[in-house]
C-alpha cells in the first residue's frame, strides 16, 4: 500500500507539487501523467526518498519514506529516467554489484543475476561493457537492476524510453506480469502506454491533481469516443457524403481531414449499425474502410492540461 497524503514541494516559493491525495494498493498499474514542468519527477523523487517534501507525507506499506527511509526504499524498485550506471562495468558484474549493495552474496545472487538478465532478454550484452550498448539496452539494464531485489513498489520513469516496437511490447508484458502483487507507478510520455499497461491514470498540471480514472474513463472523455472514422477514395466529394450522412438520426456532427470522414454520434446511439444499415444500400458511395474510435488520448490529455480540469 502507498498512501500519499498532502503531499508538497515549494522551490523559491513556488509551488511544483501541491497537496497531492492519493492511495495506491497491489496490482495497480498507474500510469502518471503530466505536461513538462508538471511536477512528475519531483514527485517521483519525494516518493523514493531522495528529495524532502515542503509539506506532507509518503507512507510505502506502513513505512514514512521520511522517518524510515531505508525501511521504504528497500521495498522500492526505481527507474530514473537517463538511469546512470558504471560505464565501465559489463552487464553482468554491474547487476551482481547492485545486487549486493541489495544485501545478496553467493548462489542467490548469481540466481537474481542470471533471472533479470533472462526477463529482460540481456544474455547478448551481459559480458559487454555499459558504454558499448545502444540506447535500448542500457534502458533494459536500468529496469533489471530496479527489479534484482523483487520489490513491492516499482517506479518507473519513462521505462521504454529508446526500445523499438517489439521491446516495448516485452517490456510491458513483463511489467503487466510483475504488477500481479506489485503496485506499479510509470511516468511516461507515451499516451499509448497507458492504454496498453496501466489500470488506472492521473494526471498532473502545475503541480495538481486534475485527473484520476481508468483508462476506458479517460478515453470516454474523447470527444472521439465512439466516433466512426470513414475513408473514402480520393475523387470522392466528402463535402457531399459529410451532408447526407448529417441527415440520418443519431449522427451529431462530422469533421474532415484529408480523405478522412469522422462522424460523431448524438448521445449513446450505435453508430456503427446506423452506419452499416445506411451503407447497405448499393447506390451509395461506399467507403474504403469504417474504424470505431474508442476516443484519442492525446486529445483527452491536451484538453485537461490546458483547461485545468477533467
């Protein structure tokens, strides 16, 4: 459990967290959000200890992260972003060295070692100095040695920072299969992360809390949500199809970008069968392709932030 209660940070007077409220149990995977300058990794930092809050107080399973630091962080795993490590060092020797500044020797920590190496896919680089691995890698080694000790808490900042698409799809997996009886906080830039990891979001503006709600909830704050994207060849007039379609009941408004027909719904109605029963008359110009929007992120995101509000 982390209970995070009035929770503020001031520099030269200024507040960059303010009264921050917020209760996090195992199994939760969070997904924190926020504009540049928000607040995030000074937040991140007064949760792991290493930065003193103005105000308020963090508690990880019961432990004050202030009173009883050392009790705190052993339960956490964290993931910095631009994690540094010993450059020099080759994956391997690092990870036995974190894992004994972790209090482990021996077999057991050859066995932490060799199951971080083998969770993160590191068994081509673990005899490769530090300097020598791409960008990818290094993130990989960050998030191994957050994981060496098995903790309960895992803050990751930015954790697939540098991967390509198939190792963000393993590195979400493993933090879904980790999050089992973990609570999970990633800070990220990547909207698509959150729909693809997270089972609940804030997000911060300023400092403040504006937004906390699932994903699905987030997404239905879109105005795209349940909207139906239509493309059309590019001789089609869309001008003329957009007009026919604003007729039918159940359709609100619609927008054109390119070759792209959106049309949005009047309250709950089912488009797409309104659509599909409109479309099954052959004298209609059909469309190339018919996409059901489950609502855009980025538009839900940009609207909170600069609005000040869900």
């Amino acid at each position: 459990m982390i209970e995070i209660n009035q929770l503020s940070k001031q520099f030269s007077n200024v507040d960059v967290v303010a009264n921050l409220n917020l209760n996090l149990a195992p199994g939760e995977i969070l997904g924190f959000l926020g504009p540049n300058g928000a607040g995030k990794s000074t937040t991140m930092k007064m949760l792991t200890g290493f930065l003193a809050p103005s105000k308020g107080s963090v508690k990880i399973y019961g432990f004050d992260v202030q009173k009883q630091s050392l009790e705190a962080q052993k339960l956490i795993g964290y993931l910095p972003e631009g994690a540094p490590a010993y450059d020099e060092m080759t994956t391997s020797s690092y990870l036995g060295f974190i894992a004994e500044v972790r209090g482990y020797f021996g077999e057991e920590k050859q066995r932490r070692v060799l199951d971080v190496i083998a969770k993160l896919s590191l068994e081509s680089v673990a005899h490769q100095n530090i300097e020598t691995l791409s960008k990818g890698f290094k993130r990989r080694v960050g998030l191994a040695q957050a994981i060496i000790h098995d903790p309960k808490v895992l803050i990751l900042d930015e954790p697939t920072d540098g991967l390509d698409p198939n190792q963000k799809h393993e590195v979400r997996a493993l933090i879904r299969s980790l999050s089992k009886d973990k609570i999970v906080i990633i800070s990220t830039h990547i909207l698509e992360e959150v729909s693809a990891v997270c089972s609940r979001v804030i997000i911060i503006s300023e400092g403040k809390l504006l937004c906390d709600c699932s994903p699905v909830d987030l997404e239905k704050k879109s105005k795209f949500h349940n909207a139906v994207s239509l493309t059309y060849a590019d001789d089609v007039d869309l001008d003329v199809e957009s007009k026919n379609l604003l007729a039918l009941d159940g359709i609100n408004s619609f927008e054109i970008v390119d070759s792209l027909l959106t049309v949005f719904p009047e309250g709950e109605l089912p488009l797409s069968t309104i659509l599909n029963d409109y479309f099954s008359q052959q004298s209609l110009t059909q469309p190339i392709a018919q996409y059901l929007e489950k609502g855009k992120l980025d538009d839900v995101f940009r609207n909170i932030t600069l609005e000040g509000g869900a």
